[in-house]
C-alpha cells in the first residue's frame, strides 16, 4: 500500500533543506533541485515495495548518495574524494549541516540589501572585489567594507548561538 501522504508530507517538510544540502554538494542549485526531486521520483517508485518509519534520516542519505553519484558521473575522481572528506570533516551529520546551513542562509537574508547582495556575489557567485565593484559601478573599497560588514553581522549573530566553537567552525567551512 502506497503512503502518499506521508511522501508528501516529507516532501514538504523537507525539500528546502534537502535542496541546501545537495548544494553544498553539486554547488548548483537548479542542479541540486533535480537531484532532489530525482530522489523523491524514486521514492514514490519504490514506496510499494519499502517502509519507511523515518523520512528524514532516509532522505539525507538518499540525496547524498545522489550528488555523489552524479558527481562521479560528471567530475574527475580526484574532486570527488576531496569533496566527500571536506565535507565530512566539518560535519558529521548531513541533518545537523543542512539545519547550520538554513540558519545560515537566514542570517544571510537579514543582512541590509546592499550588503547582502555584495556578500551573495562574493562569496556565492565567485566574484573578485573588483569585479563586483565594476559590476555595481562602485568603489573596491565600499565592496570590501560591506563584506566585512557581513562578515561581522553574522559572527555577531553566531556567536549568540549555545556551542559557539562548533558553530565559528561550521561557519568559516560554509563561507571560506
């Protein structure tokens, strides 16, 4: 017997955060979107055929195990391991990274407008200084001030956290 219900309500409950966790993997997010519902396709195939008292733990594993897969299929084997190790190195549980990761992000969406955007470009999209300066049509030093200022924002903000150590850890893994 098919439990739609239950898939569905997984789904809900855990697609924003299983899409975070599959970028951090893949470091694409419509990519990492089609890796997840991937995930979730064959989860419905299966759902005759398999039991699943706890969707959580199972839906980590099955999106890690995706990127991975899709990782070997597209990368050289070299990055592969260096990706799984780091990744593992900083965090042990996938749930406990991908829950850092949100709050993460939500810190990161409370930063003013300009300062998020000069953040977002630098540290998610790749861009130098200057090359956000020239794309802005401002100075290298207003962008290396507001990404200081991003920067101090969200220590602020993590260090008001209980394990503030294993915290800072996570935190310069996600943004260095």
């Amino acid at each position: 017997m098919t439990n739609y219900s239950s898939i569905s309500s997984a789904f809900k409950n855990h697609y924003p955060s299983l899409i975070l966790y599959a970028v951090k993997w893949v470091k694409d997010e419509d990519l990492a979107k089609d890796l997840v519902q991937a995930v979730f396709v064959k989860l419905l195939e299966k759902s005759e055929r398999i039991m699943i008292i706890d969707y959580r733990p199972y839906l980590y594993k099955s999106v890690r195990n995706q990127c991975i897969e899709h990782l070997r299929k597209n990368s050289p084997k070299d990055n592969i391991e260096d990706i799984d190790h780091s990744t593992i190195a900083y965090f042990s549980d996938p749930i406990e990274q991908s829950e850092f990761e949100a709050y993460v992000f939500g810190l990161i969406d409370k930063l003013p407008p300009a300062t998020k955007r000069i953040f977002k470009l630098n540290r998610f999209d790749g861009l130098s200084n200057q090359e956000i300066a020239d794309h802005l049509q401002i100075s290298k030093r207003t962008v290396e001030l507001q990404i200081s200022n991003a920067l101090k924002l969200l220590r602020k903000e993590l260090f008001k956290s209980s394990d503030k150590i294993h915290n800072l850890s996570q935190f310069l893994y996600l943004l260095f």
